[in-house]
C-alpha cells in the first residue's frame, strides 16, 4: 500500500509543478520576444541500498522553444524586433551580461535606454546611456543616432551601437530569471550581420490554446493521482478492518 501511496503522490506533486510551469508561459503570453519554456515528465527509479522497488514521476524542462513569435507593427521608434535568430544583449540584475529578444526600449530619466522589464540595454561600451536629445533613430544594425537638444537638424550625431549576438542555440540556456546566457558562463560576441526591424515588436512565441489545453489535462492529471491516494487509504483501512476480524 505504501508503494501505491508513494507513487500516487509524487505524481501529483510533480503535476502540480507542471502546472506551475504551463501557468507560467501563459502568464507572459502577451510579453514581448518570451520564448516559452518545453515541459516532460519520466520515470525516475528509487535507488537504496538493494534493487530499485519503485519509480516515481519526475516532471523537469528540457529546454525551451526557440521558435520566433509573430512581427506586430507598432510604429514607436523605440520599438525594436530581432530579425531572424539571435538576441538583444541586456544587462541583468546581478550585472552579468545576458540575452533577450524582449525590444520594447524606452530612455528613462537620467538617458538610460532599457526595455520593458527595466533591463540597460548594451552597446559597445556598456549599458547604453544618451545626452538629452530631441529625436532618436535606431537603425537596422543597431546604430543609435541622435539629435542633440537644441541642435539644428543636420547636427546628427551617432551615440552608440546596440550589442546583437548570434550564438548556436545549443549553447545557450535560459536562466530562472527569464534571460539567456553561454551555458559556459562566457559573453557572446557581436555579430554585425544580425539585423533589427525598426518600429515592431516581436509577439511571445506561447500558443495560447495549447498552453490551455495542457492546464486542462493536468488538472485532470492531478485530480487521477488524489483518487489514487484516497483509494490507498481505502484499502489500507479496509486490510487493518480483516486483520482485526481475524
């Protein structure tokens, strides 16, 4: 009974993780350059000190989808989708360089250029920060080119250049916080063929109905595996019930 009980349970515990991991995809289904996360379960055998007795379910990601999302037009300058593969490099939280294809840009107060979750974006030199500036233009390969405050219009002025990696997708792996980097630890180097589309956001690769679909079955999944530990504790009250009578 106890091996039914085991089994039983840690596949609702590994569902449940499942569930988590879909809700998550569907969470960031109308997030920017999100490239959602792949899920599988397997058996995992119990290891001890004699022969394995039982299996359990584990649930884990084996990597996650690298298929490109949609192109939607948006017409804000800032506004800024990868054409093609590669990524946007972006200055993490805990300072470390890492990758996106998130592009919603904006300049905050102090002429810092980030995307929507904050992040410096990188240049040649650093996270990027610009002069005031009247007009900002972002070219295909990443060039910034502004127009200085107060300055006549012929007074452009090129900034800085938006650092676009290519690395092979194999070695690249997307961390707890969402962002890519080098499975290595290393920085990737530019690549100055990498091409950006100007004005365009790139959709989250999630598809919606799928994502759906996945929450319904593991819901169902879940529930199996609780009728499965109350049938345990049916017929292990039900053995103690004949052994009493005998």
């Amino acid at each position: 009974m106890d091996r039914m009980l085991y089994v039983a349970m840690s596949g609702a515990k590994e569902t449940l993780l499942a569930q988590a991991n879909n809700n998550h995809n569907l969470a960031n289904v109308n997030t920017p350059g999100f490239m959602q996360d792949l899920n599988q379960f397997r058996s995992m055998p119990v290891f001890g000190s004699g022969y394995p007795t039982r299996v359990y379910a584990m649930d884990e990601r084996p990597d996650i989808s690298f298929i490109k999302g949609s192109l939607q037009s948006t017409g804000n300058d800032l506004d800024l989708a990868v054409k093609g593969a590669g990524f946007i490099a972006v200055q993490a939280p805990d300072g470390t360089e890492a990758y996106t294809r998130r592009g919603d840009l904006k300049v905050d107060a102090n002429g810092m250029l980030s995307n929507g979750e904050g992040l410096p974006v990188i240049g040649n030199g650093g996270p990027i920060s610009l002069p005031p500036h009247e007009q900002i233009e972002i070219g295909s390969d990443g060039t910034i080119t502004i127009l200085p405050l107060g300055a006549t219009p012929e007074a452009l002025a090129v900034v800085d250049r938006i650092k676009l990696v290519n690395p092979p997708m194999q070695e690249m792996m997307k961390g707890e916080d969402g962002l890519m980097r080098m499975k290595d630890g290393a920085e990737a180097e530019a690549d100055a063929a990498m091409e950006l589309v100007s004005g365009a956001l790139e959709s989250s690769n999630v598809n919606i109905a799928d994502a759906l679909v996945n929450m319904i079955e593991l819901s169902r999944r879940f529930e199996m595996q609780v009728k499965m530990m109350k049938n345990a504790q049916e017929l292990d009250a039900a053995s103690a019930t004949l052994l009493r009578q005998a």
